[in-house]
C-alpha cells in the first residue's frame, strides 16, 4: 500500500449534522469576523511594513513583542480561509486572501527574507534570537497558508514567495561551517517544511525539517555549548535575565530543547510547542522511517495521556509557562493549584494523533484525538463564531471566570479552530490505494455525517457515514467502489461499553480498530455500526489528587454551569457529588444559541461539603445542598451569558 | 498585670522527661559537633576577616553568595551555645564562645560595621542589595547572640560591639532626608532590635525596628518608588534580571514587601520571612499597641493556619521560594506538586504563636505551637544530635527521599533548632506579676515534665509539671506559692475530645484557657490534668485535594517508613487506608537509637490502588495489599537507616 492519504480535500460533510454546523458558522461568520478584526488591529496592513504604533508597546511577556505573531495571525487566517472558499465562494474573502498575499510578495527581502518584525522594527536582528522570537514559527505558518493558497488557487503566487524564503533558510541552517547551528524556539516550521516537501518533492524541504529535529536539544551545537546559551552571550544578554517564562535559568526544556528528542523521556515545558514538535517527528517517519524515533514519539504520547492529560484531553497545567507540570499534577482550575489546557495545544494533541495514526493504526491516538475535538477544542469558540478562549480549566474560580473573548493580544487559538475545522475531513479518515492502483483502505476515525470520494486508478469509491453523533452512537455506513476492492478499519471506540456492526462480521478488532474486509463488503455494502451511549462516571487518576467524578456520554465531557444551577456561589466547589444520583439525557433546542445537544440532569441529594478552618487539621461537616442538578457538554459552556461559574469534576466525597 | 515574661531561664526540665532528654542531645552532643563543622567548613574563622577559597564559588542561588549567611550561623551558635552554658559548664564551648566574640569584636569597622562577605568580598557594597544579601538578617542574628550572651556572660562584651553596630544602622536607616528608606530583604532584624530594646531601654532600638516594619512594601518609599526597584536600579541591575528565587519580575511578595503589611491579607512568599516578620510585628505590640496590626496579624495567622498549613505544622509548599502556595495548595511531597516544610519556618511559626500568646492568650495559638514543636521543628534533627533536615515533606519520592543531612550550604536550620531547644522554656509557659508585686498569673502553653521558679518581690513561686507527655496525658502540677496570690491558666489542647481536672474546678475554659483561680490554688496546690490520649484520624481540608487520611495521638502526627514496613516500593503512595482498622498503641525503646516512643500498629486491609493508563481518564482497580502497617512519630522519622521511604498520609478510598 501507497502512504495514506488525509483526506480532509475528499470529505463532504452532510447539511446540518453536528460538524458541519460547526464549519458552516466559521464559513460564514468567524472567517469575515477575524477577517475585520485583523483589519482593526493593524494586522491586515501590517505586511505593508510601515510602522505601526503598537510597535512601540512594552511586551506583556519579555522578550516577545507583542505584535511578533502577526505573520502567523494573517497566515493562519489565509490558509483557513482557503480551505472554505474550496467549499463555497465568498467574493470578500476571496479578494482579501488576494490582497494579503500581494502585500506579503511585495514584503519580501531581496535576498527572500520575509517578516515584519524583523524588517520594521528589529532590521538588524535577524536569527539572532531563535530561542524567543518566532521568527520561524512564523515562516512555518507562511509556508501552511501558501500551501493552502497554492490548493485552492492553484497558482504558485504564495507558493513561489515561501520557496524563496525557505531557500534562504536552507542557506542560513544547517550543519556546515558557516551555516548557523539552530532551531526555532516554538516548533511549527519544520511539519510546515515536511508539508511543503509533500507537493514540491524538492528533498532540501525534507532535509531542512529533518536538520531542525535532530538538532534540537544538542548539548554541545556551537563549540561544545548549547545553541541557545551561545545565542544569548551573543546578543550580549546576561546570565539571570529570564524570559517572563522561564522559572529558572536556562530553562531550555520548556522550548523542549534541553536534551535531543530521541533521549527525553517525558513530555515537559510549552504544550504547543511539544506538540507540534512531535506531530513533526511522527511526520518525520512517513519519509525518514527510523525506530528509535518511533520509541520516543510512542514514550511521550503514553507519557502524556497517561500522566499529564486532562480528562477533557486538554494539556498543560502550569501558567507560567503555558505547559506541563510533573506526572499526574492536574488541578482543575486556578483555585485547585493551577490548570492551563491552551486550545492550541489540544489541537496540537489532534494533529500529533493524525500522524501518529498514519505511523501505526492504533485506536489509543484516534479516541484521544476524539476526546480533544468534542471537548477541548471545540470549547475554544463560541456558538456564534465569535468569541473565544485561549485557556480551557476544568473549573472556573473568582479569578479565573469560565468566559470566552472577542480576541487575544496573543491570537494563536482563535484562527487555529478556525483552519482546524477546515480540514476537519483529514481527522474523520484517512484512505489508502495499493501501488497497483486496483484496491483501496478506508481507516475510519471519527464519527458524524459525512461523505469520503477517492480516486483509484479510474475509478470512484465512494464512502458515506449517516449519524448523529457526537449525541447517538447509531452510524449507518453505505460504500460505492465497484470496481476498487475496498477494505474499511472501523475505530471501535475505547470508551464504548459495548458495540455491535450489523451485518455481524466476523473479524475482531485489532488495536481498537475493526477490518471489514473488500469481500466481506461487497456483500454488505451498506452496514450499522451501533455504540449504545448512555452517561458514564469519569475519574481522574487517582494520583492527580483530584478526587472528583465527571460525567461523560459518548465523546462528550459535561460540566456544570450557573445558567443551569442558579443557586450556585463558589463554582460548585464545595458541592459532593450523590454517587446514586439518577442521570437522564434530554435532547435540547437553545432558542438563543440556536445548539442542538443533550443534556444530563442528574437527580439525587447532592449535599456541601463544609470544613471548620481553626487549625490545620479539619473537621468536615456535610450540609444539606440541591436534589437536582443540571450538566451541559463542557464545549457549550459560557454561550449562554451566565456569570463564569462552572466546574467539570464534582467533589467525590470524604 | 505587667507584661508577661517568657520564661525560658526561669524553667528546670526534669532529668528523663522527653524534652529534656532531647535538650541534652544537643547540650552534650549537637553543640560540639556543630562547632566542629564551623571550624573545618572555615566559618570559625570567617571573622578573621581573611579570604577563604569558598568566597569565589559560584552562587547556587543568584545572586546570594553561598557564604552569606556565616555570620548568622556563628551568631546562632553562640546564642545557642550561651543558654546551654547557663545550664551546663563547658569549658571546649565556653572558650569557642570567648574566641569568637574577641574576633567578632576585632572585625567590626572603625564606624562599627560589622559584615564578613561586605567587609572581605564586597567592601564597596555596604547596604547596596538590601533585597536580597542578607546584611541586616546577619546583623539581627548577631544582636541575638549578643544578648545571650549578656545574660550568660553578665557583660557587655558582645552587647557593646553589637549597640555601636545598631547605632550605625539608626544612623543610616529611617525617614530622614539623607537615610536610607530601606528594610532588610530577609527580616530578623526587627524582632533583635525589639530584643534589644527589651535589654537596652533605649527607644532608638524600637524605632528601628518600628521604622523598618513599617516602611517595608511602602510602593512609593524612594521617589514615588519601591525601594527595591530604586536600588536595583542604582545598581545597574536589568529589569529582567531575576534571583533564583523570583518567579517573575519584582516578585517583592517574596519578601513580603508587595503590600504594607496592614495591607495584607494573605500571607505569601518566604515562610521564614513571614514568620520573622509576623513575630516581630507582634513583638511590637506590646510596646506601640496598634489594633491594625492586631488585625493584620490576626488574619495573616488565621489565613495561614487555616489555608496555608500542612497538617504537621509545617508551613510552605512551594521549592522555588521556600514559601506558601495559594490557598489549600498543600501537596504532600514532590511527586503531588511539591512540598516545603522547612525546619526554620516552622520554628518560626512558633516564634510567632508565642508572641502572639502574650497579645492575646487563646490556645489557637498554643495548639498549632505545640504541632509545630513536636512535628515539624523536632524532625528537624536526629536522635543522635547530629544529622538535620532543613525540607520537612510529607511524604518522600524518589526524587526526595525521607533523609537527613549532616550540614547544608545555607545551614540555617541546624542551628536553628539548637537555639530553639535551648530556650524551650520560653514557650512552655509565661508568668505575670502584678505592678504591687503582690500577685503572679501562670499561663501554662506546653505540657511535659519541668518546673516554673520566680521571684515575685522578695517570694518566690514555684509551679511543678510532671507527666509523660506527649505519650500520655496525664499532668501533675504544684504550686508553691504561699506568700504571693497566684492564678495559674491551663491550656486545654482543641485536639483533647475529653479531659479532665482534679479536684473539679467549677471555672470553664475561655478561649481554650482553664482559668485556676488563686483561691482555688490555695486549697489545691497539687492538682490533675487528665487528658485521655488515643488515636485521631486527621483529613486535610477538603480543598486541599489531599485525599488522604494520617494518624495523630496526644500532640504526635505518625507517619509510615519503610523500616517497619519492608515490604514498601512506591513510598506507599498507591496503599489505600483502611477506615475499619484496629489500631493500638504500643511503647517501644528502640535499641540502636535509644528513642522510647509510642508507636501505632493498625490492622487491617490495607489494599493497593491500581489505575489503567492508557487514557486521559481511568479505571480503577483495587488489589491485595498487607494486613498490618506500623506507624512511627513523623519527628523520628529518617533515623534508622531505611530506603527514605516514608508517608504521612495514606491515600483515603476512591
């Protein structure tokens, strides 16, 4: 069999399921929205290179300047927006993608050189700080939106500019004598340069990628010394000024630069950096197979899902750093000890989960990659597409209020959900053809109502999903490909309790996936897939110290909000959870937000744990509280204008 | 009534009793070896004022040079040293303690200066770093070894070096045009300066003290700025330069300089500094009656003791700035988020409570006073006398094993607790006379075996103690007192589910005080306490997510080490408590350490907590465990050579 295929260009998704309303509010909505809003802050123009007075700005986070993501903002926008005008022309979009691109050929060095900050406002400091200042997380973007561009477009305007700048890049990196011996502080560049090397095939692409990754971390990369230290002296910076993010000096671990990959054994420091790092090593081996690359990238997934990620599959606990904590240090929000959960980062969990997926078909990636989508991901934008999160705790506090803005200063999620949604078909499956381009494979990921068209040689196959999940676990499966014989691998979810395919076949699953074979269905070329959902109790590891109960159903994670328990004053913290509630799904129309979900309204005598504070010993005393209490999935919560107060975990009691 | 009087060179411990036998330790033994590691680690010397080679080591804390704490920890030891004496001659300490006074006397500046590092290493940056090196702590230290020294010696060869040191500072420290409107980075200092002024009667002494609680957090104390902002900058320090020990930028908090301390209303940062501070702002209580400072320290202890204390007493979570966390933010050891403890903090939090006991006699404070000493302080050294631990965890990892060291860099607990133990009287009791010397009042803190003697006018009075506390709760107390009306006030400890007096007084405890009148004394001049001691269960606080449960007896918290229970692997993290355990207490003399202590063994099931990991969320298995786990006195952990595995509180049930 041929690589597989994302096949997020294949995919149609069916007029008014869950994933398509979802798209359909970004298409027509968030994408002009953010669209205004790059416009008012001065992101639009900024590749105009004139000075802009927020240039001048002390950076909230020293030593990033505040407006030094903007290539990326821009970027990012592009290349979502050229995933949906694909789907659907919209004249207003499609002439600003025009506009933004001609401005950013216009930016370009001589030389190919292409950045604001570094042109505008730091012109001889180029790659002289490769530890803090996005200059290439930027280019990776760059490159991403021209790969976009190039797709929908297909012209190579975008395209021929980031070739050229990468060139530079080429020259500029690398191990020779005179070339510099770094790597981008935030990874993101080199899955970028792995992407590019997937349509121009030009194998200096690859090898730059490569050179990045297997660089990083190199204790001894300039004159027996760390890049970064080397850097730094270099810029004439002393030994004790930290970044706002760094704990400690020379914290390199939070740019996962403190040891090479192949010999870290825990995932640390900023969660979207690791991630996209690691999406990055995963697409790495599709090219440049080796195992001991596979041995790490399998060690830090299990070490993350298994120690450092929420039940909600968001990651990262700590502040400061926007990161991860040690093992098992998973606080549920600000007033429990801390809790990040950075949207970014959990689709970074689902882009390392997609490639992971494509080194080995193993459910464990598939149903995280679900966990994040329905929960994480989703609940960073609003029902209307605009309003967003950057951090995503699993309880709110005074301090911390689960609330959504209009944008960030630091805008990486908003646009991120934005192009994540316009690829979502890449999630949902992946499809194989054998090199004889006579038979084909279906892995099926993901769940809803969508339709997958391929082609194999000549011919069409065809696979089509109906269902009305995430809320109905009923998926009913119908494949055209008459003249392709045509395998489909079902994931068999791991949270799934029971499930049954009608017609019976007599496979088993392996690896949490089902083979349905090409003879088996050319005679069952329609067939069920049936996961019978009903609520479940979820408990964080018990070494998270968090002894609290959730309640999921399906892939969907519920909290409690205020809108729905009116009573509540201390973010349902003091609140025991009965352990005999009786739990009912009742389906849902809000008249305002217009979301179709199902909510759990747990009936039960749910009592309030209260402590005496005279010492530092407790006596716990327990008062009478609510008989009913009401859960909405936790991507919903604050749509519905309440006053911040929501909790995912529920006290499990004493 | 005057002012209460510590009494800690008015008690006699008995010969055999626990806390005589853990004073002579430390009298025979803790003394002369520390003395021996102040000789061979070059800080006997260090005031020869020559260059030592360790002078040049780089800081393991920037920018705190490793040896700038000698001069405190020299003044310790003499402070120390001097009370033994009192007791005990020694003729090898008498004349350590001689020498190091002349050559302390030989070092101090021609305008009374007195500062190794700033005389030796940095002679031109005298009160340049007030914020972090240290001076003005080394200068309280030694001011408090003065006035032991004055007591013991009964002259003023010390005390008069010590006055003109003070009288350089009264000139260079204060709201004047051309002083300094400084404040010491570590406090100490003040509570010397209140010390002193308790000696000295002179007022300059408690200005000093006065004007530095008081400037200290001024926001606008230089210029319309901070202090330390203004001084950091005149030392050409760049704004993000941290010290190790500051997470972000101008993390004065860590100082307790953020706020005034009437501002206040948590307690944060160093908990040594706090409680240095909180002792001496209570200290001046007495002296300037201020209801705001009452009420600031009443809220700081009360915001501590009830959100901010581990079970033990300890106090501080947070590794970075050896202090507090947010609130209930109290992980058991590294592996649970961390977990301070330090020796010296808790030694402060007696300090503190003591003070306080004379602002306000309410045996909240004595409670957590005696936690403190039997827990948290008393593990701070071996059986021996001559192993310490400066990080008090409540339970070990691999990491940071349950283990004694034999000194530190910064050396600031051993000595410390030598000190402690050496005016332990003073926290026993306090005594009252009236202004007509006619009548006396006793207020009895501490329980254990030792006798009150003082002179009211020409009578004296004496109260008697004897019991085997705190392995048994019963107390038999004398009174002599024929010539002199004498009241005595029993503390009736809050952890006590029952107790008794007899004879039956008819007076009822107020605010945790049995008040014995004078002429219920003359007709019972020996009377009972009786307070029956058995096993508590003790639970952090609910919002602590310390879903554990530990075992306490009288004023003793248990713990589990691996010397008793072998079978051990993952420092009992994983063992669940069984609730339906018989548990008996046994009295135990340990050969090897000759430690005589009640141990507790439970019987039970004691089964192992087992999760799945192959998900963001677990299931939970429960498998066979032991049957019988011994429980050993936290204080006398780590004194048997085990692995360092240890565990106060085991996991509670899921």
């Amino acid at each position: 069999m041929a690589p597989p295929q994302t096949a997020f260009r294949h995919t149609d998704f069916a007029i008014g399921s869950f994933c398509e309303r979802k798209r359909k509010v970004v298409r027509e909505c968030t994408l002009l929205y953010q669209l205004q809003v790059l416009k008012d802050t001065g992101r639009y123009d900024a590749f105009k290179l004139e000075w802009h007075p927020s240039y001048d700005d002390k950076p909230d986070h020293w030593p990033v300047p505040n407006h030094l993501f903007w290539d990326s903002d821009v970027a990012k926008w592009i290349e979502g927006a050229c995933y949906y005008l694909q789907e659907q022309s919209n004249p207003e979009i499609q002439s600003a993608v025009e506009e933004l691109v001609s401005m950013i050929k216009a930016a370009q060095q001589e030389d190919g050189y292409l950045n604001i900050h570094f042109t505008v406002v730091a012109p001889k400091q180029r790659f002289t700080n490769l530890r803090d200042l996005h200059e290439l997380y930027n280019a990776g973007h760059l490159i991403e939106g021209a790969l976009a561009h190039h797709h929908f477009f297909q012209n190579n305007e975008f395209l021929d500019v980031v070739v050229r700048y990468v060139d530079l890049l080429c020259q500029t990196f690398g191990p020779g004598e005179h070339q510099k011996h770094g790597y981008p502080g935030h990874p993101e560049i080199e899955l970028a340069l792995i992407r590019l090397y997937e349509v121009t095939k030009d194998t200096k692409h690859l090898k730059l990628a490569q050179y990045f990754i297997e660089e990083r971390g190199n204790p001894r990369g300039v004159d027996g010394r760390h890049y970064y230290s080397v850097e730094a002296e270099q810029r004439n910076e002393r030994e004790h000024e930290r970044p706002a993010y760094y704990p400690f000096v020379r914290s390199y671990w939070y740019q996962q630069a403190h040891q090479p990959i192949l010999e870290q054994d825990t995932v640390e420091g900023h969660s979207v950096r690791a991630m996209y790092l690691l999406t990055a090593v995963a697409a790495l081996q599709e090219f440049v197979p080796k195992q001991e690359y596979r041995s790490a990238l399998e060690r830090l997934w299990t070490n993350m899902t298994s120690k450092k990620m929420y039940l909600t599959g968001g990651i990262g606990a700590i502040k400061q750093w926007e990161g991860f904590g040690g093992d098992y240090f998973l606080p549920l929000g600000t007033d429990d000890g801390g809790c990040y959960s950075e949207t970014c980062a959990a689709i970074g969990v689902m882009m390392m989960a997609e490639r992971m997926l494509q080194v080995d078909l193993d459910s464990k990636y598939a149903d995280i990659m679900e966990l994040c989508l329905f929960n994480s991901v989703l609940t960073g934008m609003s029902c209307d597409g605009k309003a967003f999160t950057y951090v995503n705790q699993l309880a709110s506090s005074d301090k911390d209020l689960s609330k959504r803005e209009e944008w960030f200063t630091c805008a990486c999620c908003p646009p991120n959900v934005t192009r994540t949604l316009g690829m979502l078909g890449g999630y949902f499956w992946t499809f194989h053809e054998d090199e004889k381009k006579s038979s084909a494979a279906v892995n099926v990921h993901l769940y809803g109502s969508a339709t997958l068209k391929f082609q194999v040689g000549a011919h069409e196959v065809v696979l089509t999903q109906r269902s009305d999940w995430p809320w109905d676990g009923e998926v009913e499966f119908t494949l055209q490909s008459d003249q392709v014989k045509t395998g489909v691998n079902l994931r068999i979810p791991g949270w799934a309790s029971n499930w049954t395919v009608e017609p019976a076949p007599e496979a088993k699953p392996v690896k949490g996936y089902l083979h349905l074979s090409p003879e088996w269905l050319s005679k069952n070329s329609t067939f069920r897939l049936r996961v019978p959902f009903s609520h479940r109790l979820l408990r964080p590891h018990p070494f998270s110290n968090q002894n609290v109960v959730a309640l999921a159903r399906g892939p969907i994670v519920y909290c409690v909000e205020d809108v729905d328990n009116q009573w509540v004053k201390d973010h349902f913290k003091s609140l025991l959870f009965d352990n005999e509630a009786q739990i009912k799904a009742e389906n849902v129309t809000d008249d305002e937000t217009k979301e179709e979900y199902v909510r759990l309204v747990a009936t039960g005598k749910f009592r309030n744990v209260q402590a005496s504070e005279s010492c530092a010993s407790f006596d716990v005393a327990i008062s009478d509280g609510v008989n009913k209490l009401v859960y909405v999935p936790y991507y919903y919560r604050a749509n519905r204008n309440g006053r911040g107060q929501m909790r995912v975990g529920l006290y499990n009691g004493i």
